[in-house]
C-alpha cells in the first residue's frame, strides 16, 4: 500500500524532484525572481543572490532542503562584520528540511525565526543564538538540539515538536514564555538550567526517557504530561501545576534552595524575575494525578488543590513542605468570640470556608477554575494525608490532618444528627483528642464546679457521730446495744470557708483518678461524687491522649 503524499504548501513551490521517481518534488519556495527555491537555483543565480544579501535582511526559505554547505553559504552573506557572526532579519524556514548539521550558534534573529514543522536530520545548534522577535518550533522534528546560552526575547514555541535523542538548553534566557506544549522528547532529556521570565509550558509533553528540568521560571505547566521513565524537576521561583499528569516511575519535584550551577561553574542568577518576592516553589494543583510515584521536597503546597488525586496516602512529603493555616486572632460572630486554634489545612478548606454565611475574614476565596468542593469531597483527603504522615514516622505532623479530617466529617451532610452531636461533644472538649489545653481547662472547670457544690451541697455541718442505745431487761440478763450513725445535715451558715474548701477538694482531687475519699457526704454530695467520679477522669484522659498524639513518634 502506497503512503499517500502530503499536501503542497500553499506557497509557490519549485516542484523538482529530488528523483526521477519522485511525484512531490521539492516544495521550497520559489527565490524572489526566479522558479525555483534556493536549493535548486543555478550557481550563478544563487552566487548573485548571496551576494544580494546583508545583515539583518529578511529571508523566506521555507519547504527548503539545505545541505550543510548551502545553509553557512546562506549565513555567511548574512554575517554582521562588526560581530561576524549572522544577523537575519524576519526569518522563515518553516517545513525546511536541514539534511546535516545545522550551525545557527550565536546567530541574532531581528525579526520572528519561524522554523515550523522544520526538520534537522543531524545535530541543530542554536547556542548563544539571539531570538529578538517570536521564536517558533512548533511542528519541529530535532535529532539533536542545543540551545545553551541562546536568549529569547519574545515567546519560544517549540509545541509539537519532535527531539528524537538530546535535546540542550544549559543558560538558555527567555524573557516571555517558553513553550513545549505537545512536544515529545524520546530520549534521555536535560533539560537546564535556563531561566525563563514567563511560563515554561510542557502541557500535552511525552518524555520517553529519563528526564531531569532544572530551571527559574515563573510558571511552569505540566498539565496532562507524560513520563515514561524516571524524573526529577529542581525549581526556583515557580508555580507549578501538575493536574492530570502522567507517571509510572518515580518523580520528584523539588525546591532548589542555592543557585544552579552551569557545567562550567558560573551560576544561573535569575535576574529575569528579580521582581518576585522569593525562590519559593509553589504547586498550584495536583488533581487527577496518581501520587503513588510522587516526591515533593520543600514546596509549598498552601495553595495546592488536592481533590480528585488518586493514591494520595503514598505520596512522600521531604525537607519543609508547608501548607496553609487556619485565620488568626479573635474574631466575633454575633455576641460569642471565634477563635480557631491554629494547624495546617487545605486550600480548600478555605475556599468551602469562605464561601458560608457568616465567614470570619481570613478565609481564602477560591481562584477562578478551582471548582467547588464541600466536607464531603475533603474529608478523604486529610485522611490520605493523614495516612501518609503516618507511614512516614510523623505522627505529630499528621495530627493536623487529623483534626481537619473530623471537622469536615462533622459537617458533613451525609452523617445522621446524632453522629454530629457526638462529634460536636468530642470537638468541644477535646478538640478530638488533639488539644491538651481544651480537656484540661475543662477538667479544671468541671473540678472548680464540683468543689463549690460539695462546700455548698455535700459537706455535712458536722461528722456524725455514733450513738449507742441500750435496753436493759428488768430482772437482770443479757443487754443489748445498737450502734448507729445519725444522716448528714447540711449547713445553714458558714458552707463556704477554708476547712469545707479542704475537704472538698479532697474529695474532687481522689474523683480525678477514680478513687473514693471515704469523706462523709450528704446524699447530694453522693451523687456530686459520683458524677465527678465518671467526668473528670474521662477529661483528664483526653488530655493525655491528646498530649501523647503530639508527642509520640
């Protein structure tokens, strides 16, 4: 079965063919008066239009076959004599086909470089290579690149683009945004260090190889990218948005605290994004991705979407990875003070947050895009997170995770209202067993209020004493006694003094560990002793479990 041909290009194209067998012929685009492209021109024809040329003319090449003596015959006539080396103006090499080496090092492009759907059959070499106006590969088919030290001025486009063993961009500088959207890079791929003003988009990427980016940048987009083998991504600056992608090997991305270092040792400064508050890594979202393979390090995730990742309890979390935090300071809602206690949530906690009736200000609005998701969708992911701090030997970090994954089950709408009540009892006395401080001061409380009911209610006015009653038969014999002790009276004067205050708390102290203090008690003290017997121990053991929870490793 015969492939069928492509389509001609839609501008005027020589049509000779590279073979008597050949149906297309060539398709570059006719030299500016003449029938044929440059490729095919006469000698004389081409050695007059070379000559023709100076530095920073525009050239239309496209659909052209160049061979590596005809591609620096070109650039030679461009050659600026001031730098001697190639000034090309608005440059158009879209479809090209470069049959060698293509040596464009430390060439200035004055106008747009449009090198769209070209292909470099052996090495392509753009270092040092000056982009002033739009650069574009979409389309490009690279066997080798190398781009070290070249600078962009304008957006990079290299969407679609195909490099099929090394591809090199060690300094390379774009001061808008590089673009590799759809690119696919079959080999082993280093990419960086370069430094990048605007986005680095790798949206729709494949890479088939091993793959380490190195780079500064302000964004960088790897939505629905695949990784076929192993990654490492070491960032300064950006944020990253990982949603939906693809990964079957471990990768990890991670904050690059120090500068990076080029092979030769200079360091890669960054001066492009002088104006950003700080190197930290952000990533921005991370829904629909399998984090089973999945390392960050040092990233900031207080901005992250987590919703929708799958395998999210075996993510491993390195170095300071640092979320969000509940609003500080006291805050009033009504007549009653709110004041939530600090730890680590989600992003999405705060948009759900800020969008209910009544919200205290501090809570983050949701960005445009980040969807709506409520209790029901968070409380799996803090309990993955929760998992995953626990895998890791942190328990006290996963403490956090914790505490969230019970606040949004407790306002959840898929949970009947007495299993609300429970945990709004359990949030109340102990912060569900996370917060020390909230059990014992109601231990306190509840100690404080039975003192004042045992000195008011359950202390008698005096101990009783026992009374012996005897009867003594008339003529003589056996005598017999009872031996008894008159009930408790409560006090009508003086309930509240020091002596009353001590055996109150006697009485209390032994109820916190669940002992009696075989005081006499009235039969309201009784049953004042009993109810503390059951509560304060209960408190003063969610105070321990919530000590133990923070501490324990």
């Amino acid at each position: 079965m015969t492939t069928p041909s492509p389509e001609p290009p839609d501008w005027p194209h020589c049509g000779r063919g590279a073979a008597p067998d050949d149906p297309v012929g060539c398709r570059g685009i006719h030299v500016r008066g003449h029938t044929v492209c440059l490729a095919h021109l006469a000698d004389t024809d081409r050695d007059a239009y070379l000559a023709g040329l100076q530095p920073g003319t525009e050239v239309d090449h496209r659909g052209t076959s160049f061979t590596t003596q005809l591609l620096n015959e070109l650039l030679r006539a461009l050659r600026d004599p001031g730098t001697g080396q190639p000034h090309l103006g608005l440059a158009r090499f879209g479809s090209a086909t470069f049959q060698r080496d293509a040596d464009f090092t430390a060439a200035t492009f004055e106008g747009e470089a449009n090198f769209e759907s070209a292909t470099f059959e052996d090495d392509a070499w753009f270092g040092s290579a000056t982009f002033k106006g739009r650069a574009r590969f979409e389309s490009t088919t690279f066997k080798r690149a190398g781009f070290g030290s070249a600078t962009f001025k304008r957006r990079a486009g290299f969407g679609t683009a195909t490099f099929e063993e090394s591809a090199s961009f060690e300094s390379a500088t774009f001061e808008d945004d590089a673009w590799f959207g759809a690119a696919t890079f079959k080999r082993l791929v280093d990419l960086g260090p370069f430094v990048c003003a605007g986005r680095v988009s790798l949206v729709g990427a494949v890479f088939g190889g091993p793959m380490t980016l190195s780079c500064v940048a302000r964004r960088v987009e790897c939505r629905r990218t695949r990784w076929m083998s192993t990654a490492e991504l070491r960032l300064r600056y950006a944020t990253v948005d990982f949603s939906h992608a693809v990964f079957e090997y471990p990768l990890t991305i991670a904050a690059e605290a120090a500068l990076f270092v080029l092979s030769d040792g200079r360091p890669v400064t960054g001066q492009a994004l002088a104006g950003a508050p700080d190197a930290t890594v952000r990533m921005a979202s991370m829904r629909g991705v399998d984090a089973a393979h999945l390392v960050l390090s040092d990233v900031d995730l207080s901005e992250c979407l987590f919703t929708g990742t799958v395998h999210l309890d075996q993510i491993r979390l390195e170095g300071a990875c640092t979320f969000n935090t509940v609003p500080p300071a006291m805050h009033w809602r009504g007549w009653h003070p709110i004041r939530f206690t600090q730890r680590r949530t989600l992003a999405e906690e705060h948009h759900w947050r800020a969008s209910q009736p009544g919200a205290v200000p501090g809570w983050n609005v949701a960005v445009y895009g980040a969807g709506r998701v409520g209790p029901l969708q968070l409380a799996p992911v803090y309990r993955a997170l929760r998992k995953a701090f626990e895998d890791g030997k942190h328990e006290p970090g996963s403490a956090d995770f914790y505490y969230g994954e019970m606040e949004m089950r407790r306002h959840a709408d898929d949970i009947p209202r007495s299993e609300r009540g429970l945990l709004t009892a359990y949030w109340a006395l102990s912060g569900y067993g996370m917060r020390a401080s909230r059990a014992l001061a109601w231990l306190g409380a509840a100690m404080l209020v039975t003192i004042v009911l045992l000195m008011g209610l359950g202390l008698p006015k005096d101990a009783p004493k026992q009374a012996v009653t005897g009867t003594v038969p008339a003529g003589g014999g056996k005598v017999t006694f009872e031996i008894d002790k008159a009930d408790p009276q409560n006090p009508t004067r003086e309930r509240f003094n020091g002596a009353r205050f001590e055996q109150a708390l006697n009485v209390t102290l032994n109820s916190v560990v669940f002992r009696s203090a075989d005081q006499d008690l009235t039969t309201s003290g009784t049953y004042i002793e009993m109810a503390s017997r059951v509560t304060e121990p209960v408190l003063l053991g969610l105070a321990i479990l919530a000590v133990r929870n923070r501490v324990k490793r």
